[in-house]
C-alpha cells in the first residue's frame, strides 16, 4: 500500500483524538504540526517503518492518541453499473485469466492470457496466483453488458489486494486483449482496455491459404459447425463447442485429442496436432 493512501488513511478515515493537543474551531479539528511532521518524515523515508510505528505505538500506550475501533474500516472498491458486486476468496486458479470463487467460476473481461501449451501459459498463471493466492479476497464487479458467457462462467473485473488483475497481466506482459469482445464489454472505454486495443479497430481475420505452385488438387475447405451437434469440427474425435467464448483446457475433460486447423481454442499450443496434451 502506498505511504500517502495509508497516512490518509491513519488520520482522516480511521478519526484520531489526542488529548489537548487538538485545538476545535467551528467544527474543524487542527492536528498539530509535531504529528504531520513525523508522518512526512516517514514518507520521504527520513525515519524507518519501525521507527514510524513505534512513534504510534508509545502514544497509543501514554493514551495521547486514541484510535477509535469502530471507526476504523477497510478501503471499500466500488463496483459501477448493475450487475453483480462480489467479495470472495479465492478457491481455485484455473490459469492466468480464469479463478474459481464461492459460487462462481470466473473469467476475467477482455483480457486474454496464453492457454495451456502455448508460450506464457506457466509465467501468466504464476503472475495470478501471487497476485490473487488461493485463500485470499477477491473482488468481482461483474460486466453489465457481458455478465456470463456461454459456459455460465461470470465476466467481470477482478481486484485483488486493492490492484485489478485485467490490466495487471497486460502491463507486465502476460495477457492481450480480445477486441472482438470490445464492442460488448462494460470496461472497454477504460484506460487499460483502450491501451491494449479496445481504441483500435479489431483486424479482419482472413484464413490464410498455403501457397503452391501447381496445385494439384483443390485446398480441402474447413469445415464449420453445424446447429445439430455444436461440435468444432477442428476437434473431430471429441465434442467441444465452438468458438467463442474462449475455453480453457482445465475446463475440458478431454486429453490428446486430435486437433485440425483453425484450432479456434488454441488447444493445441506446440502445433503437433495434440490438444491438451497431458
């Protein structure tokens, strides 16, 4: 936590009375110029954390300050819009983009991290769980306009120790972010969502086909998924739906399954044509 946030913290939300010391004007209270100088000293680290608290502590004990208890609260994060607003622990870490809650399976809005097999996928998921550890709260504001994708799995944002972790893992390099979703998330005209792409006009994707000098035979055409099985046919021995949202390979029970281009769920992370390979 930063030393401003916490001073302010100490002397404004938590409420201080100190003896005679504090001088009431109207109804203003004055805190001496001994108590701010100390603080200042502190945060321009002319003194120690030790020292600091030490310095708090003896005029807690001589009672020259008193901390009121039940004034004292935690920094509230404020969700916006309507959906929901949910403090939890952490139960489980899926991957860098994907935790489990009480109640909830989570994946984070917009913001998009390697899957399992691909390059990144160890270095994202460990950033999440020092970030986010198993056991601790997490904060959830849910996307208003995207609040679960087709998997019942809840879109939102996500805090955790006062820090979000969508644009956390984009500014240390470990995640992108989906601009096809862009157009129908609550957070993208945010600053974190604009830098990473949300501002841009998401790219036309267009199959690339492998160019040959004499084709001798007409380029096998990929195959879509139909309405009676909604199975990607790049998945022809399993059935996984298609394409989007993004699925995870922890969120499928399949293992070295067969995988044809365009592989849209990128299980297939070291392109030998093994997805979820075990």
């Amino acid at each position: 936590m930063r030393k401003d946030i916490l001073i302010s913290t100490l002397f404004l939300a938590v409420g201080i009375t100190i003896g005679s010391s504090l001088f009431a004007f109207s109804e203003e209270v004055l805190i001496p110029s001994w108590i701010k100088n100390t603080a200042k000293f502190w945060v321009e680290d002319k003194i120690t954390d030790k020292e600091f608290l030490s310095a708090i502590q003896y005029l807690i004990d001589k009672k020259i300050l008193t901390v009121s208890e039940q004034t004292i609260q935690q920094p509230k994060l404020s969700c916006l819009g309507n959906g929901l607003c949910l403090s939890a622990r952490v139960e489980r870490i899926v991957d860098g983009d994907t935790i489990y809650i009480q109640g909830y399976k989570v994946r984070l809005s917009l913001t998009n991290t390697p899957e399992i097999g691909e390059a990144g996928f160890f270095e994202a998921s460990e950033f999440t769980k020092k970030l986010c550890p198993i056991g601790s709260t997490v904060v959830i504001d849910q996307d208003d306009m995207q609040p679960y994708d087709a998997y019942g799995r809840l879109l939102g944002k996500a805090y955790c120790d006062g820090k979000l972790l969508n644009s956390e893992l984009l500014y240390n390099g470990h995640a992108n972010i989906l601009t096809q979703y862009c157009s129908t998330s609550e957070f993208s005209g945010e600053a974190w969502a604009k830098k990473y792409g949300c501002e841009m006009k998401s790219p036309e994707i267009k199959q690339q086909v492998p160019k040959v000098s004499q084709p001798s035979t007409t380029p096998t055409p990929v195959p879509t998924p139909t309405k009676e099985n909604k199975c990607d046919p790049s998945y022809p021995d399993v059935c996984i739906p298609p394409y989007p949202p993004d699925l995870n390979c922890g969120e499928t029970s399949y293992r070295n399954f067969r995988v044809l281009p365009p592989d849209p769920h990128r299980f297939d992370g070291d392109k030998d044509g093994i997805g979820c390979e075990s």
